[in-house]
C-alpha cells in the first residue's frame, strides 16, 4: 500500500490538504473580513466553522486517531490546525477593528476563539456530549457574543 499511496506521512498530508480545501475556510474568511457588525463575523465564524467541522469529521477524526500512534503526531496536529489557527486570528484581528472592539485583546480573542471554534470544541459537544450540530452552533455563537462583548455593548 505505501508503495502505491506514500509514507504514512505522505498520506496524512494528502487528507489534511484535501479536508482544508474542503472545509471551504477560504470562502468562509473572505466573507466574514467584508461584514462590518461583530455579531455579523461571529455568526458566520459559527456557521463556517460548523460547515467544516460536520462536513469533515471523519477527516478530523482520522487525524486525532493517529496522534498518538504517529511517529511525529505534534507536527501532524500542528499541520492539521495551522490553517484553523491562521483564520481565527484573522477573525480576532478583524473583531478589533470593529466597533465595539471585544474586551480583550487581539491575542486573548484569537486564543478564545480557538477555545470555542477550534475542532475540539465541537467534537465534545457533538460527539461526545451529544447535542446537536444546530444546538453546538447556535451555543459556540452565543458564548462567544457573551464573553467578548459586555452586555448592552454588542452590535
């Protein structure tokens, strides 16, 4: 098999590239960087990172099944999320530019946004909680407009 397919490496880097182009994260940051309302960009951060999240969970989870028996399972993960990584700051950034700005700073909203956007946060309600992919998204959303904007400051 290896010698028609590649190193296990090689495989693995096939299926993060092929679930990364996908997730539609592209298209989904393009829109979200022209929306000029917080609660808009949230909105379509929780949609988008639902559509990828569903539409790619075998592939998500194929990649957290092999990390611990991968030989290098911490540059797989890395490569696995760099790209999730990478679009949430963009969010954060885009979050601060708006009004009102979030109360934390760039780097904290990135981080808090991994925390409720990133893959891991819907596998536990989804997969092992067992809620709904609507109800995931629809609580992700709200914590998110909660945390980052006090109340009566939201847009």
């Amino acid at each position: 098999m290896f010698a028609s397919a590649g190193s296990k490496r090689e495989i693995m880097d096939r299926i993060i590239d092929a679930g990364v182009a996908a997730s539609r994260s592209q298209e989904v940051m393009a829109r979200l960087l022209a929306l000029p309302e917080p609660k808009e960009v949230l909105a379509v951060l929780a949609a988008g990172t639902r559509y990828g999240s569903e539409s790619q969970f075998t592939v998500h989870e194929a990649i957290r099944l092999a990390l611990p028996v991968h030989e290098d399972g911490a540059a797989l993960w890395e490569r696995a999320t760099r790209n999730a990584h990478t679009a949430l700051r963009a969010a954060a950034d885009h979050l601060h530019t708006l009004t009102p700005r979030p109360r934390y700073s760039a780097a904290e909203t990135a981080d808090l946004l991994w925390l409720w956007f990133g893959p891991h946060a819907r596998r536990m309600l989804v997969a092992e909680a067992g809620w709904s992919w609507d109800r995931a998204e629809t609580a992700i959303r709200e914590a998110a407009i909660a945390a980052l904007y006090r109340k009566g400051d939201e847009s």
